[in-house]
C-alpha cells in the first residue's frame, strides 16, 4: 500500500513538518496552512512557540513523556514517545501536525514516526523547513558555496564515527558541523586529527536566527581559547546546540561584509512598549524590523464611560441625521462607537451622508475594518492638530448641517475642540470611554524594568510614563528612554529619568527609527574603539548605588 495514498479508513493523516531553526519568519506558507487546520500539534519543545501561534486555539497539545535520557544521544528526542502520541492521535481521526526543529529529513528524528505510520496506513505527508546547518550559517553571514563552486560537506558531531571525521577530515571541503557548544573544541580536534590545519578558519554560532544569536571567528586550533577568553566556557549552558562552519567562507574578513543580521541597529535588545497590544502592534513589528525583542506591557485599561446617555444620544443622533462630520481620535474611540453601534443593531451603513475623520492611520484602519472609509486623514503630522490642518471651514452653503460628533476618552485634550469652534463649526464632545491605570505587570516584569533587564524604553504620551512607573516602577539608569515629543520628556525628567533620544515628530515610527538610529551610532561607537558591540542592559552593574545617575 503507498502510504501517502489517499486512505479510506477511519484513520487521521499526519504532517511532519519542519519548524526551522528558530526565527518564526522561516516557517514556511504550507507549514502556516498545515497548522492551521491540526487537531492536534505535537512539537519539539524548542520550536513549541513558534508554531502554536499559527495553530487554532482549540488545538491539542499533549506533552512528551518522559524518555530515559541516559539511552539517547545528546540532542536527538525521544522517539518513542513521540511516535505513540503521533499514532494514538491519528488512530483516533486525527490530524496531527508532528512539528520538528529545522526540516524533517535533515535535523529532525522522525523517519521511525513516519515508517509507523506507513505501517499502519495512515496518510501522511512531509512539509519541509529550512535546515539549522543551512539557516543558521545564513544568518551568521558566512555563505557555504561561491562561484568556485566548493563542495559542501554535513557532519552531526553527536552521533558521527571514526570513520565520517576520517572522510571529512581529509577533503578541503566547507564542512557544515552540527555540534554543542562545549564539544566545539573537541569537534576541531577530531578534524585537526583527521587531516585539517590547524589554522583553518571556523565561525561558532549559537542560537542561530534568533535575537540571541552570537557568533565567534576562531580556527580549528584556536577556537578553545577564543570561547574561553570571550568567558563562554565553561558555562552551564554549554549543552546548547551551535553549528560550526569551517573552511576559507567562515573567515573573519569576509564575515564583517556580510554579518547581516547582528549588525541590525537593535540587534537583542529587549525594547519594552508601554502600550496596549493592539496599539503596539505595527510599533513592535518596526522595532523586530531592527533586531530588536518587544515586550508590550498595557498602561491604560478602557472602560465604558460612568453615564452612558450622553453617548447613547449622540449615536442616536448620528442615525436621525444630527451631524455633518464625526472625528475619530484614537482606535478606542472606533471600538467604543462600533461597539454602542452592535448594542442597537446597526451598522457601517448607518454612517451614511455622514462625513468621517480620522486623527491617523490606525485610527483609519480600524475604521475600514468596521467597513467605513474615512473621508479626511491628516496628510501631515497625525495628531488632533494635524487634523486640523485639513479640517475645512464651515461653509453654511455647502454644508447643510453645522454639527461635528467627537466620540473621545474622557482624559482628551482640547485642542480639537477649541480648533473646531475657530473654523465655525459646532461640537458634541462626548466622553465615549474612560482611560484607568492597568494592573500591574507580572512579578518578572516588573523585576526587569527596575533592574536594567530591559535595554530601551518607549515612551510615547505622558501619561504612559506616569501609569509605567506607578504600576511598575522607574526604569534602570542603565535603560535607555525614548521619548516621543518635549511634552513626554519632561514627565520623565520629572520622574527622575534621563532621556536619550527624541523622535523628530510625533510619531510612533519617527520614535522607532530614532531610537534604530541611536543604537546604530552607539554600535559603531563600539567598533571604532575596539570595544565588544555590548547591550545596555549588559553594562548593568552590580548594584543600582553603581548605576550612571
């Protein structure tokens, strides 16, 4: 019987699919669709999180059992216990996603799974990933082949004989080795042993393609002393798994051409975003865009507002035809009305003959997701002044009606209404939702930000620097503060901070790439001087008495 044959059976199918080596942006469209649609997901545990965000939210997710490590080499999961949990779950009807680090036919330890499951009829298909041995060297900027075209040689150090380092040892092949940071050496000595020089150029990585990448230029006889002197060994996670390439394409001058990724402006920076998710979204994917690890933490909680008539008329009014304009300032405001809208069973197509502004494009956006496209959007800076930059007149000849509706929270400033009134129109301010300090953040959280864990804050109104530090405290001395006008910098001066850097304009991008641009000048600062490229927060002392002030 082919076991990838369609089967009639009451059995489920099983997609053994590879996760890649870390960075979540690897995994491939099919990996996406395949998780997507699994009953049940069965993963390594080092690439759990990166494929349980794509999988529903009903998906099971049973755990490994237990496996007598001491039988397994280092490294390699144990496969019996995955097999039984894969097969259980197909034998039920299931499908099952059976995801594993890196790709299937290369890294993973599933070849028994899948002879399981052709033993027993069971459909199953194989979705490749992107091999650690290929990724990671990628992303350490040391490519495996050129236009010389040199063979490319893989060799597991785990589970390798006398017989492979003899192979690879005697070919002047770019050799690819999959090892654990506290046998690298030893790896470099059996190819030493084998027949390579001895000052043959290797680059270490470990943690490849994430924010914790770090890679090392040394040579098969040097690299003992250069992980020990850059005080990587000995260490207790020496078990980690890095990958090891070794040949001329591994040699320091050609990787400070191509080292692409930990070159980024922010690269493993722990950037903590005051802000609610949603709001943080767009922000925290620029900052990724950088190199940079965000970590929201909402200062502000919405609620209703206390007397909800005033609103409740005022979306009354919109049907009755009471309002020429209505002006949205922030995506709270959207939900709030949109959410009053469901209450009475309307719709988008109650804005109808109505005119809609937006103060910016979240704002815009979340109004077109309600199925309204607004009519003004600031063409410049997007804030209530910008707004009024573009907001027309009253006109009693082209307007037939003199009215603007402004849904805002109840902490508003009145820039926008007093502007509104300059150009003639008149305004119902109505308090559509309250703004209140959140709860605190976890324990951990709150521990990072008061002991220099974070490298960066951002801070982009005044109040989420009052709310931060009176949920969770004032940010180390050694955290650097980006502030996103002089309004905010002054709260945070007078909460004792120092600020580091300005955006140019109020905006959460400009914030963004000021901040990119401060940890580029302060990157090449470091280099220019001989120094090691270090984070903020490692220059953390030993005490907050020692920290600059």
């Amino acid at each position: 019987m082919n076991p990838t044959a369609p089967n009639h059976s009451a059995s489920g199918q099983v997609t053994f699919l590879g996760a890649g080596p870390g960075d979540p942006g690897l995994l491939t469209l099919r990996a996406v669709e395949a998780l997507a649609s699994a009953d049940v997901l069965i993963a390594d545990p080092q690439v759990l999180d990166v494929v349980r965000v794509h999988a529903r939210a009903q998906v099971d997710t049973p755990l490994q059992a237990s496996a007598d490590e001491a039988s397994i080499p280092a490294g390699v999961p144990a496969i019996r216990d995955t097999a039984n949990l894969v097969m259980t779950a197909a034998r039920a009807g299931k499908r099952v996603v059976r995801a594993v680090s890196g790709d299937p036919g290369l890294d993973g330890y599933v070849a028994e799974e899948m002879l399981a499951c052709a033993a027993e009829g069971i459909v199953f298909e194989v979705v490749p990933g992107i091999a650690a041995a290929v990724g990671v060297p990628a992303y350490a900027g040391v490519p495996l082949r050129d236009a010389q075209g040199t063979d490319v040689r893989f060799i597991d150090a785990r589970t390798a004989d006398a017989r492979c380092w003899s192979e690879v040892g005697a070919s002047d092949a770019t050799t690819v080795v999959s090892t654990t940071l506290d046998t690298v050496a030893a790896a470099a000595g059996e190819l030493v042993s084998a027949g390579r020089k001895p000052d043959t150029p290797l680059t270490v990585t470990v943690a490849g393609t994430t924010t914790r990448q770090r890679t090392w230029t040394a040579t098969l006889g040097s690299v003992a002393q250069v992980l020990k002197a850059a005080k990587v060994l000995p260490s207790p996670d020496g078990g980690q798994p890095v990958i090891a390439v070794v040949g001329e394409r591994s040699a320091a001058a050609q990787r400070d051409r191509l080292s692409w990724f930990e070159s980024k402006p922010l690269f493993g920076w722990r950037v903590l975003v005051p802000r609610t998710k949603e709001q943080a979204a767009s922000l925290s994917d620029q900052l990724v865009s950088y190199g940079a690890v965000s970590h929201e933490v909402p200062t502000i909680a919405v609620e209703p507002p206390r007397t909800p008539q005033q609103m409740e008329r005022a979306v009354k009014g919109l049907v009755t035809g009471r309002y020429e304009w209505i002006a949205f300032t922030s995506v709270n405001a959207v939900k709030a009305v949109r959410e009053k809208f469901e209450e009475y069973g309307l719709d988008a197509r109650a804005f109808a003959g109505i005119k809609v502004a937006a103060v910016g494009e979240q704002t815009a956006k979340a109004l077109v997701a309600f199925g309204v496209k607004p009519d003004l959007v600031p063409s410049g800076e997007q804030s209530a002044a910008g707004l009024l930059e573009d907001w027309p007149p009253y006109d009693p000849v082209f307007d037939p009606i003199d009215r603007v509706f402004l849904p805002r929270a109840d902490i508003a400033t009145e820039t926008l209404v007093a502007g509104l009134i300059e150009l003639g129109w008149e305004v119902d301010d109505v308090t559509a939702y309250r703004t209140v300090r959140a709860s605190p953040p976890p324990a951990e959280t709150r521990e990072a930000i008061k002991g220099g864990g974070f490298d960066a804050v951002l801070f982009t109104s005044s109040s989420t620097v009052r709310n931060l530090v009176g949920i969770a405290g004032k940010p180390h001395n050694v955290t650097v503060i980006a502030c996103i006008g002089p309004a905010t910098a002054k709260t945070a001066e007078e909460h004792g901070l120092r600020v580091d850097v300005m955006s140019p304009e109020p905006s959460v991008h400009k914030l963004a790439e000021a901040l990119a641009d401060f940890g580029a000048a302060r990157r090449d600062a470091a280099i220019e001087a001989g120094d090691p490229v270090t984070r903020p927060s490692e220059r953390r002392p030993g005490s907050r008495r020692r920290a600059r002030s």
